[in-house]
C-alpha cells in the first residue's frame, strides 16, 4: 500500500512541473496508477478546477482533485433502488449521511488540508501571492499541497472502505456530529455505501 501510495503523490508533483493544473495533478495520478475503471479522459472533468475554479480562488483544486480521484473509486453509480420511492430516497440519504456514509469520507479532505494549511479556499491559501501568482515560492507551495492532496486521495481509496466511511464527521455546514441526537439517517451497511470498491 505504501509504495502505491509513494507512486501517487511522485506523480502528481512530476505532474505539476509538466503543466497540469493542481485538480488534473491529482487525478491524473490516481487515474494512472489505481486501477479506478475509468478512462483517462476522465481527467477532462478536473480542469476547471485549477485555481479555486479557473482562478476564482473558491476550493482549492488540489481539494477538489482529491475529491474526484476518491469518487472515482468510492463515489456513487446509481442511487437505491425499489417500488417504494420514498423508501429508496430515506435508503439513498444513508448512504450520504449514515455511519458508515460517503460524507464521512468525503469530509475528511478538506479537513485534513485545512488543518495542514489553514484554509480550503485557494485565495486564502495563496494570499502571500496575490499580488505575483506566477512567482516560484506560489508555485513550490502550490506543488506540496498538490502532493498532500494526492497522498490524503490515495491513502483514502486504498483504506478499508467500511473504516473510512465511518470516521467521525470533521467541520461540516450542518454540524453533524456522531451523537444519535445529531444524526440524519440510520447508518448504512457498508456494503450499501457502494458505488465501485
């Protein structure tokens, strides 16, 4: 695992000095290393992403390449199904919220970089260059996220999948917490937290 690992983050920081932006460096390296199921035109979907968005400087794209290359491995490819709609939706919900649930997952990226970092957002994480974007020092510190980022993806993709998905919620918008009292939906089965994996 650890060796896997090593070739991810090598490649997403080679991938930055060829020209990749902070989003494709990362999933570029997960597409081409971890057998994910995905085509590598796959990587088309990363590059607005670059800069917080093509520049905005909203999520960082190191953050939001993470995001993709561990969707690429653990994220959804069909909702739950049966006659009972309502039943399907409440089954659906599970996935996202319970214990285990792929929120779970997805929660600890931007965590594990803002607690690194700081910050989520690009323009918080680049301030000290906002006036000389293109300079060297942006860019080194750019390259070290992109290679946390791609390191945080490929440790979580190889992880144990009913783990992962239920570790304790980090920071979130609806302060989801692990008490019974905050919970959303009744944890699913970890082998309902599918998509591929």
């Amino acid at each position: 695992m650890e060796e896997m690992i090593t070739r991810v983050t090598d490649r997403a920081r080679k991938n930055f000095s060829k020209g990749f932006n902070c989003a494709e460096c990362v999933l570029e390296s997960v597409l081409e290393t971890i057998d994910t199921g995905l085509p590598t035109e796959t990587l088309r979907l990363a590059t607005g992403f670059g800069g917080g968005i093509g520049l905005f400087g909203d999520s960082c794209g190191a953050i939001t390449g993470a995001v993709m290359a561990v969707g690429a491995m653990h994220g959804r490819t069909c909702l739950p199904g049966g006659e009972d709609r309502r039943r399907a939706a409440q089954d659906a919900a599970k996935e996202l919220y319970g214990n285990p649930g792929l929120y779970r997952l997805f929660n600890q990226i931007p965590n594990m970089v803002k607690s690194q970092y700081g910050h989520t957002l690009c323009r918080d994480i680049c301030a000290p260059w906002k006036e000389d974007w293109l300079c060297r020092e942006h860019a080194l510190h750019c390259r070290e996220i992109i290679t946390d980022a791609a390191r945080m993806a490929a440790q979580l993709i190889l992880a144990d999948k009913a783990d992962i998905c239920s570790q304790p919620f980090g920071e979130n918008v609806e302060n989801l917490k692990d008490g019974p009292e905050d919970s959303k939906a009744e944890g699913c089965k970890a082998e309902d937290c599918k998509a591929k994996g």
